[in-house]
C-alpha cells in the first residue's frame, strides 16, 4: 500500500442522519452531504479526491529569484528566499486554458517586477483537469493545503493574516473563499470571474463570498447564464466590490460561447473545443492592471444598460475603484449599497481604456448635410487615435456628444482634432467646424472648453484649442 494513502483515513459513514466522508491527515474530513452534495444547485454528491491524485505544489517568486522555488509546509521554506517581512499573495488557477496553463507564474513573474512581495503560484493541474463536479470538490483539499500553508507561516515568520492575499480564477476563486473560511482576517481575496455552475445562488459556505476577508474584490467577464449560454462564470455580485467590464457578460474580442450544457465534463477535460475567452480575460485584464492600473476605473451603476447609455459618467462625488491590483486602495462612497462597478475594455492588449465625455456644437452652412465627425485627442503623452462622432445629418449649431475611451493616457489635454467628410461631391465646398468643444473627463469630472477658430473642408483636421480666459 502507498505509504501516503496509508496516512488517510477513511471514514464510510452511510446512514441516514451522517453523510460519507474521507479524511485526510493534516488537512482534516470532507462530506459529501449538504451544502457540498445533495442540493438543487449541487444534485451530485461528490468526495474530493486524494491529495496525491490533486497534485498541490507551491512555487514561489520573490525579487531574489530568477525561477521559481518550490517550497512546502516544512524546512523547504527556510531553504528558499521567503521572507516573513513581505505580503505574500498566493495565485489559485482554477479553468486550464490549453498553451496557457501556467499563467499563475506569469502573474507572478510581472507581480515581483513592481513589488517586493512573496508571490506563490498553487500548481494543482491533475485536480482540475477531471469531471467537472470533480474539481468543484477537489478545491476544498487544496484550500485546507493553502490553509495549512499559511498556518505554517504565520507560526513561523509571526506573520498574520491580514499579511495575506489570495488571487483566484474560476474555481480557484471559490476555494481562495474556502481559504478565508479556515483562515479568518485575510487581507484580501480577489476573484477573477468565480465559477457559476454549483456555486451561483448556493450556500456561502460553499462559495466566493463578503465574509471570507477583509476585502473581496471580484471581476466579472463570463457571466451569462450556463444554461442555456454556456457562461462559465458567475452574474451575481459576491464581494465588496464587483466589476462588470464591457457588462460582465460578452469581452470584445471574444466570440459568444457555444455548446450545450450537457459538455461541462468535456469542455473541462479539452476533449471538445471551447473557446474559453470570455473566462480567462478577468485574469488577463489583473495581469495588465499591474503594469497600468489607471487604465481599469470602475463607475458605479446598477446595470450595465446605464452604464452603456451613458448615465453612470463621470465617477460622482467620490473616487472611483481601480479593477485589478489596485482595487483594495479605494476607500469606499458613504453609501454601502453600491456595489457594481462597470467599465469598457479593448478588444486586445493593451486593454486598459481611459474615458470622456465629448460634447462639439457644430458650425457650418445654414443648410443640412450629410457626413461622418470625428475627433481625436492631444496630450503630453501623446495622441489618441480618431472616434467617430457622429454619422448622419450635419447641422449647424446642433451638439453632438460622444462617450469617448481612449486607448491612450495622453495626460490633460490641449487640442482636440476635428475632421469631417461625406465622400459627396459638392461644388458648393461646404465648410465644418467644432464652434466649442467641451471635454469632461471621467476620472476626476475636470471640464476642458476649447473653442475653433476656422472651419475646414471635407477631411481636412481642425485644430481647436484651449479657449482663451
């Protein structure tokens, strides 16, 4: 008999008053029953497997290390550059994209380039690569694994908890809950789109929720419903704060998930094609957030149908939250209620976006036209590309507004670029122009007046600038 299987115990208790369970030395027993198996959101009652089949390592990242040093619960540690002075953030994996599996290290690796933390990537490959059901279970002997883990280090760096933050993805984040469930005080969890089949709408003992840390900040980016949508992540708002880019439901760039239901097993075991886009950008867009956390403000609104009209601009009397890394440095509104924050995002990296409104009264001939406005923004730092204003009929004197989202940080800016065009041979040669331009910025609600001088030809740029005091 392996010796490991010789060190759990198992303990078949089937009547009916107790549930079957199995234990596991150090990481303690796990049922099957309620609110784990046997109710209308988890009908299948399921034991975790073994944690030799799960396959648990812990690699850790430090600003000393050129690779990664596995460490365990044990001297392993002290032998590695872990040290007790530094936060420490562990990453959760949870749905393996195939030629993307190891994206917890590449977290890692960008996270120690900007700060000197222990970062420890939870390798647990064999346990989530099985039924579905299966690893939805297999997360609660890795969350005892991390809690055992971090048990270990606060008793021997006399760290606390609140020196602790757990980063989880899919079924990752849900077991990060499981964590902050053993451990309590946890500075933070974050939960990069939580897994919705058996966990939306369940028991919060079994779920990503408010009271498993200090702060719970979570994205949204896969959250249409699983049946019949195939959405793999949860809809519900579960933290202190819950992010719903693009609407939390359809990422640019990705495709609309396709499959039935009934493929959950294989679509996570990679025997049937999945594109898993929608679930794997919520930890993409924390990746970059590292690099430029300026690029992911979050407005509160309370759906995302305001938010796309236009009503939940700018952020309101206070600051808004930063999604990603720097989400936990918000200080919170007065009202407790507001919860749902909601933003746009590229379509590809970088898909950090910075937001404006831009109203322009037109200037022109006294007669209508029909054409196509556009602007662009000048900055310090540069130019952003040209967004349409408007297509349709130009009128003089009428104010076109646009919500604008800027790949660019251009810094405040000096000049706003107007061009106008309609492909329409004309022998009049009407000229257009932006009369006055009115730039409110969405982070801080500042109002920049520019005001044009000349109008322009058909395609020619108009410069406008600042208006003079």
């Amino acid at each position: 008999m392996n010796t490991m299987w010789s060190l759990s115990v198992f303990c078949l208790l089937v009547s009916a008053t107790y549930a079957t369970q199995v234990c596991f030395e150090g990481l303690g027993c796990f049922a099957d029953g309620p609110p784990w198996g046997g109710t209308d959101q988890r009908p299948v009652s399921i034991l975790p497997s073994h944690p030799d089949e799960i396959g648990t390592r812990f690699l850790l990242f430090t600003q000393r290390n050129r690779y990664y040093q596995e460490i365990m619960a044990d001297e392993t540690v002290e032998a590695s550059n872990y040290s007790g002075m530094r936060t420490s953030r562990f990453i959760l994996p949870g749905y393996l994209l195939e030629g993307d599996e190891d994206w917890p290290q590449r977290m890692c690796k960008e996270m120690v380039k900007r700060e000197n933390v222990n970062c420890i990537a939870v390798e647990w490959k064999k346990g989530v690569k099985t039924r579905y059901a299966q690893a939805a279970n297999n997360i609660r002997v890795v969350a005892a694994q991390v809690a055992a883990m971090i048990t270990f280090l606060m008793d021997n760096y006399k760290q606390t908890a609140g020196k602790f933050h757990m980063i989880g993805h899919s079924l990752g984040a849900h077991a990060a809950g499981d964590v902050g469930s053993r451990i309590p005080g946890l500075a933070r969890i974050t939960g990069l789109d939580p897994s919705e089949p058996y966990f939306q709408g369940t028991s919060a003992a079994v779920s990503l929720d408010v009271t498993d840390a200090n702060f719970v900040d979570v994205i949204h980016t896969d959250g249409l419903p699983f049946d019949p949508k195939l959405g793999l992540g949860m809809s519900q708002s579960v933290g202190h704060i819950d992010f719903y880019p693009n609407g939390g439901q359809l990422m640019p760039g990705c495709s609309t998930n396709r499959g039935d239901p009934s493929d959950l097993d294989a679509i996570w075991l990679g025997d049937k094609k999945f594109d898993a886009c929608n679930h794997v950008r919520a930890y993409e867009y924390y990746i970059e957030s590292l690099e430029k956390p300026q690029g992911f403000m979050g407005y509160p609104c309370p759906n995302k149908d305001s938010f796309a009209d236009g009503k939940c601009f700018p952020c309101g009397h206070t600051e808004c939250p930063l999604m990603g890394h720097r989400a936990d440095r918000f200080t919170g509104t007065e009202d407790t209620s507001i919860t749902k924050y909601f933003l746009t995002t590229g379509s590809k990296a970088p898909f950090r976006r910075y937001s404006y409104r831009v109203s322009v009264t037109l200037a022109g001939p006294i007669l209508p036209n029909v054409g196509f406005m556009f602007v662009a923004l000048v900055g310090k730092y540069g130019s952003t590309k040209e967004h349409q204003l408007h297509v349709g009929t130009l009128i003089s004197g009428r104010t076109y507004e646009l919500l604008l989202d800027a790949q660019l940080d251009v810094g405040d800016v000096t000049e706003v670029q107007f061009r106008w065009n309609n492909h329409i041979i004309d022998p009049l040669r009407p000229k257009f122009g932006a009369e006055k331009v009115v730039l409110q910025r969405g982070k801080d609600k500042e109002i920049r007046s520019f005001c044009g001088r000349a109008n322009v030809a058909e395609n020619e740029v108009q410069s406008v600038l600042l208006c003079e005091v």
